[in-house]
C-alpha cells in the first residue's frame, strides 16, 4: 500500500514538473543531428555556434578600444538608419536622402532588396528596397555604389576581416600585406591596429558621404547622445565623425540572429525546428558537408574560395560596373597576388532568404538556385580560369529530397524573424528612413 502511494506521489511529482518545465526527448533524427553537430565543430561540442544574446555585452567579440555600452550601441542604432547625416553627396539633390541602412535593409536580412546596393545618387524603396534606382540627376560614376554586392551586417561581430576581399582588419589573413596598407580606399587605417569592423566604418563615413556637424549634434539633438556614449573623451574628440563610426561599430556587434528556430533548438527548444528543417540542418552538417566552409559561429568563415559565380555587371541592371572593375577579382584586388583572383569571402548565412539575390554578383535568386549550383559543381563565369575554382566545388550529389531539406534549412530555419527589433521607432531628425528622398517617402508612408 506505501508502495502504491509512493508511486502515485511520485507520478504527481513528475507530472507537476513537466508541466512547468517541458521535458524534450531527442529523437533519433535529433541523436543523428546533434552527433552532427558535434562533429563540424572545432571544439566538439554541439553548442558551438550558439551565439550570444544581443545584450550579452560581455560574450560579444568587440575590440578594447571601442568596449560596447548600451548608451554606444543606443546611439549607433540611431545613426545606422539617421538620413540627416547623408551631408556631402555628389549633388545637392542627394543631401540627406540616404542612410547606412539604405544598402543593409533590416527587413531584407541587413543586405539590399534589390540586385546593388545604392546610397547617395539613389531614389525610391519599394516594400523591401527592392525599387532603389538611380536618381536622374545623377551620373552613374556620381552614384555612390560598389561593383560588388553588400554583404549583410547580421552576425559581423564574429567576422575578422570585412568585405569579400577581406581588406579591413590588420590581424586574421592581413598579417604580412602591410605593403597594400596605403591610402587607396582607406587601407592604411589597418595601421592602426584596430579590428577590421571599426577601421571600416571610419572609412565607410567617408566613402558614404556623411558628417557629424553641428547642426546634426545640436539641431537634432545627437550632442546628448555622444555625451552619454563618449563621456571619458574630451570634447574636442567627442563629437567626431570616428566616434560615430565606433557606434555604429558598436550597434552592428549586437545584430545576431540568436531568436531564428536553429539558434532556439541549440537552446534546447526541440521543437524550435520542423522535421524538414532538422533534417536539411542534417544534410548540411553531413552529406552535403557544408560546414566545411561555414564552419564558424555565424555559419561563415575568413577564408576565400573562387566559385566561378557571375560577377555583378553581368545581371545588366547594376550601376557603374563592368568586366573591368577590379571588384571582380575579389581578394585578388586587395593582394595583388595572381592565386587570389577571383576569391570571395565565406559569407554568413543566416537571414538569406529574406532579399531574392545571392553570391557576389546577384547571380542567383532563390536560395534553392543557390543549392543546385553547389549540387551541380559547375562554374557558370567563363571569365574565371578552370584552374582559380575552389576544389572543393564539386558535384554534391545529393538527392532532390536532400536539396528541397536543405534549402527549407537555409530559408527557415537560419531565419531570425525579429529583425526589427534592431530597429529604431524613429531617428532624432524626425526624417523618413532608412532612405528620405520623395519616392520613398511616399513608398515608405512617412514624411510630411
């Protein structure tokens, strides 16, 4: 009888428990999955491309020069998207129509909505950014565009070296290219031994026209803020253009994808992925051996593969680029060295879906015609030597059922879908953002 009543208050027990806290039991496609996992990380443990939490200052890599605060990522937030700083365009119709987020677009995955990215010489938004064109006053070598697709600014915290050439940065794969340090597009601020986000952006202010001025510190009212954010400079240093580069630095270490369903599952949230997507999750840490390359936490790495993928020219709808832009090299521009033409850096993956264009020249719209390339292992730029392709693009030879789980992973299940908590409910200047010209204005529902 004791017996029986002890059972019965013990099954009360784990019910009451089970109740408050839900017990997950892996599956055996969950064994199978975590066994993966396992395996593709370089410290064997599954929870390695877990990321930290956006205010989780203290887990987030950030350079000690520039230490994350919430009053700098407050303010980097505000000037990410603040069309008030876009001061000094090629012409007059440009001023104050543009903003960092004109080319990062949240509700895009942080990259452009359209094929290029176009700041300054830019008109119109769309409902993603997908209708940004060129403004008629402008030239196409007036516009402030690069021949290069932007890459998103989601999960940049882990990335050593920025851009697809990797330029920035005098650690990670720039030690011993000192000698392209120079002027030409801001490269000697690697001499300053700074990480590559922050000498980027302190390059990027300038390269995208925007100044810190009076009338954006006190008419707007950022003199506040940089008080706040930069109170142990001195007020000559306070109020520079280089410490809204840092937080803006600041702001984009704290853009990680940590609430998409495969980020949940690492939490231990079983059901934060579908069957489908656990099983393309599978694929691409197994048989499709994706992770050989995108092997970091944010599913990136700092490393450079030739994938014989069509440059941006060659879409016929970018602006002021063609077969001779350097930009198509890709690291080879930034070395010099012949065996580093054609390489691009490993990108990140998560939030890919969310803009119709992929790889650095806009060659691919779907994230499905992005798995069948790989599948298929078959160059499609004839300007790229046989000889230059990665030997590691090969055929995959996965099964359809393997491509359409895989691609449903890369869709789904790397897509965070919160993105516009990283955005602001409005900027200081009170102006229409992140773009401020009429069209988008009128596109966007703001403005007067």
């Amino acid at each position: 009888m004791k017996l029986r009543l002890l059972a019965i208050i013990f099954t009360c027990a784990l019910i009451a428990a089970c109740t408050k806290d839900k017990v997950y039991l892996d599956t055996p496609l969950d064994q199978l999955l975590n066994s993966s996992l396992v395996r593709a990380a370089d410290d064997n443990r599954a929870d390695h491309f877990l990321l930290p939490e956006s205010d989780d200052f203290a887990n987030i890599p950030q350079d000690p020069r520039n230490p994350l605060t919430k009053d700098k990522v407050e303010l980097g937030k505000m000037l990410f998207f603040e069309t008030g700083i876009a001061l000094s365009p090629s012409k007059e119709a440009g001023k104050k129509t543009y903003s960092c987020a004109s080319c990062h677009v949240p509700s895009a995955g942080f990259r452009p909505g359209g094929v290029q990215g176009i700041a300054d010489g830019g008109i119109g938004f769309g409902a993603n950014g997908e209708n940004r064109s060129k403004l008629a006053a402008y030239r196409d070598f007036e516009m402030d565009v690069q021949g290069v697709r932007p890459l998103s600014v989601l999960n940049v915290a882990f990335v050593e070296n920025t851009t697809w050439d990797g330029r920035f940065g005098s650690k990670g794969v720039n030690v011993g290219t000192e000698d392209r340090w120079t002027h030409d597009r801001g490269l000697h601020l690697n001499e300053e031994g700074m990480s590559a986000l922050e000498t980027q952006n302190i390059e990027g202010l300038e390269v995208h026209r925007m100044e810190i001025t009076e009338e954006v510190l006190d008419d707007y009212g950022y003199r506040t803020y940089f008080d706040q954010a930069f109170s142990d400079d001195t007020e000559a240093e306070r109020y520079s253009k280089r410490n809204a580069a840092f937080a803006i630095s600041a702001y984009l270490r704290t853009l990680l994808t940590n609430q998409s369903p495969f980020q949940e599952y690492l939490k231990g949230n079983k059901d934060a992925m579908n069957e489908q997507e656990k099983k393309g999750a599978l694929v691409f840490f197994s048989d499709a051996k994706c992770y050989h390359c995108h092997k970091e936490k944010n599913l990136g790495a700092n490393e450079f593969y030739a994938l014989g993928v069509n440059d941006l020219y060659q879409t016929g709808l970018a602006f002021n680029t063609s077969a001779e832009d350097k930009s198509n090299l890709g690291r080879g521009q930034f070395t010099g060295e012949a065996e580093d033409n054609y390489k691009f850096k490993i990108p990140q993956l998560y939030n890919l879906g969310d803009a119709p264009f992929f790889f650095h020249g806009s060659s691919k719209k779907t994230l499905k015609d992005v798995v069948h390339y790989f599948n298929d292992g078959i160059p499609e730029n004839a300007n790229v030597p046989a000889s230059q392709v990665a030997r590691q693009f090969k055929p995959l030879n996965l099964t359809p059922e393997q491509v359409e789980d895989l691609t449903v992973f890369l869709e789904t299940g790397l897509r965070d879908p919160n993105l516009n908590r990283y955005v602001p409910e409005k900027i200081l200047s009170g102006f229409c953002f992140p773009n401020n010209d009429l069209f988008s204005q009128i596109e966007l529902g703001c403005g007067e």
